[in-house]
C-alpha cells in the first residue's frame, strides 16, 4: 500500500559535507536512496533531464558555485513537473530575513548547518520522518514548513 | 487450420495490471509482475475495490495486514481530530474500542510501521489542521484553540513552534507572501 523508500538528491560542493550527509542518512530507520550532485548547475542537469526519477526530497546548500541554492530554488518552483518535490534548505546562515525569504520562495523546510554529526543524524531523521508522514497520510505540501 | 502461439506472460501480466489500474484515479509503477508500488496514499475504498478487481483475473494480493490497521488507525484520528461532535474520551481508549485491539499493541504496531508514535501523528495531524484553519478560515488563535480543544493559546503556539520551528504568526505571514509572491509571477 506504501512505498517504502525515500529519494533524496544531495546538492552541495563541499565533499565533507556530502560525506557526512550521505553517512548521517544511511544510518536513519526509514530507508533512503540518495543521490549527490556538486553544484546548482549538476542539480538542475539532472533534474531536467526526462531519463532522470525525480527525488522526494533535495536538500540544497544556499551556497554553491556556478548557481546558487536560490537560484536552483526558484528554477525548481517555476516548474510544474517538479511541484510534488519537498524542498530542504540548509545554510550555516541564521538570519531571520534569509529564512523567511527561502519559504516565501517555496521551500518547505530550512535547516541550521548543524555543528556535530550526532545533531546531524537527529536533524535529518525528524525531517525524513516528517516528511514520510507527508508522502503516506496525504498531508497537504502547499502547507509543509520546517525550521529546524 | 491450427495456430501456434507464444506468449510473453510478464508482458501479459502487466498490460492486464495496467488496465485495470488505470480505472482508478491513482499514480502507480509497476516494478515487476509482483510487484506494484502506488505513488500516492490509497484510502481503504479504493484498496477494496483494487483489491476486488485483481482478484477477478486470479490475482491475490499477498497483503500487509498490518499496514491495513496502521491505516485504520490513522483514518480513525482524522475522524477524531476533524469531526467536533466526536466522543470526548481519551484517544487511547478511543482506538482501542473502535479497533478492537489494545492500545499497548496497536501503539507497537503504528511505531513499526510508521518510524512515528500514535501521540506525534495526533499533533501532526492537529498542526495540520490548525494550518489550514488559520490560512483559509481567518480564525483567530483563541477561536482555534477553542475549537481544538487545546486547553489555552498558549499550549497551542507552544506545541505549534515545537512540531514547524515556527510560530503560527510567522506562519500565517510566510504563507500570506508566498501567495502573493506567486500571483506576481503568473501577472
């Protein structure tokens, strides 16, 4: 009756920050299949092509080179075929203003660089269970913001 | 005269699955002959009526009856959460009585399913509702709480910050803007 994996696309260009995500996510209980890109222009590459499945969730680093976190958000959200993708912004930036303006843009959850792995895990496992709550129980998405 | 035919069998299986699939409003894959994996949540009438058909053409679905009580569980919250004249008992008793098991056991199964407990998918489910209150019904605060039986204001912004790490007014005013934002874009 449910599906029972969750597809994660990773954009960021920082290779210890991959690493750690890709380490915290295979530890979670709910069963992820995740994919990384290194830039905002990798991410929408793959995006658009039509061979590619689209993920459940892209966690975007605000600060990429060649296209920003911003700029890859409004690209996602201008595009209807992308509309059922969940949108996690993560940023060491804790300002109120970047904050509020990211889930103006649409995004759906906005996370705090954590600063240890043992916090990473934490973080990543309520947003994953979160939004699996959202992907079985026919949440409404339009409504799905997180501040973690 | 005579004929002799070859038939692919998986191939036959699935135009079969995906015709019949195709009557009901649902998005699926059909990962193999024994396998299909709907994309979105199926409610119980709909899982009938699939399973009803299937079984006319000798399929049998090798279900999951845990997932069917995980899901009346669920459906049994909403009803709660969502229907004001709904018994005033505790929710624990509630399901127990309505799903004839205990509540130890259906709170087991619900974690193992679910990587949630009973108790977070009602405040995810309330969160929700409140959500929906405050962006389409102009409610106020007070009148939500009242209405949500939460026991003041202040139980319900706390609980509202704790479940989103935002408070509902901040909420109501991301929402406001992103309306806004978005009806720019379309003029």
């Amino acid at each position: 009756m449910q599906k029972d994996f969750i597809l994660i696309t990773l954009a960021d260009d920082d290779e210890d920050d991959r690493m750690f995500f890709t380490d915290a996510f295979d530890e979670l209980k709910i069963n992820t299949v995740v994919n990384t890109v290194n830039d905002g222009v990798a991410l929408m590459n793959f995006l658009n092509d039509p061979e590619s499945i689209l993920p459940n969730i892209i966690f975007l680093d605000l600060n990429m080179p060649l296209k920003s976190g911003i700029e890859c958000l409004k690209e996602i959200k201008n595009e209807p075929r992308f509309k059922d993708i969940v949108i996690a912004i993560y940023s060491t930036s804790s300002s109120e203003e970047d904050i509020e303006n990211t889930f103006v843009l649409g995004a759906n959850i906005y996370i705090k660089k954590p600063s240890n792995f043992g916090k990473l895990k934490e973080v990543l496992s309520e947003v994953v269970t979160l939004n699996w709550q959202y992907i079985t129980s026919g949440l409404n998405k339009d409504n799905f913001l997180l501040r973690m | 005269m005579k004929l002799f035919l070859k038939t692919d069998t998986s191939f036959l299986i699935k135009k079969i699955l995906e015709e019949k699939l195709d009557t009901f409003n649902v998005k699926y894959n059909i990962i193999n002959t024994n396998e299909i994996l709907f994309l979105e949540e199926i409610d119980t009438i709909t899982y009938e009526k699939i399973s009803a058909l299937l079984t006319e053409y000798g399929f049998e679905i090798i279900e999951n009856q845990k997932n069917i009580i995980v899901q009346k569980i669920k459906e049994t919250i909403i009803e709660m959460i969502f229907n004001e004249n709904a018994p005033s008992v505790k929710s624990s008793v509630y399901l127990a009585e309505k799903l004839n098991h205990s509540y130890g056991y259906l709170s087991n199964l619900f974690s193992e399913v679910t990587y949630t407990s009973i108790e977070n998918f009602i405040i995810i489910q309330k969160i929700e509702y409140v959500k929906k209150l405050i962006t389409h019904h102009n409610l106020t605060l007070t009148e939500i709480a009242f209405k949500l039986n939460y026991s003041s204001v202040a139980h319900l912004s706390s609980q509202f910050k704790n479940t989103t790490g935002i408070t509902p007014s901040a909420f109501q005013r991301i929402l406001k803007k992103r309306n806004e934002f978005s009806s720019q874009n379309i003029n």
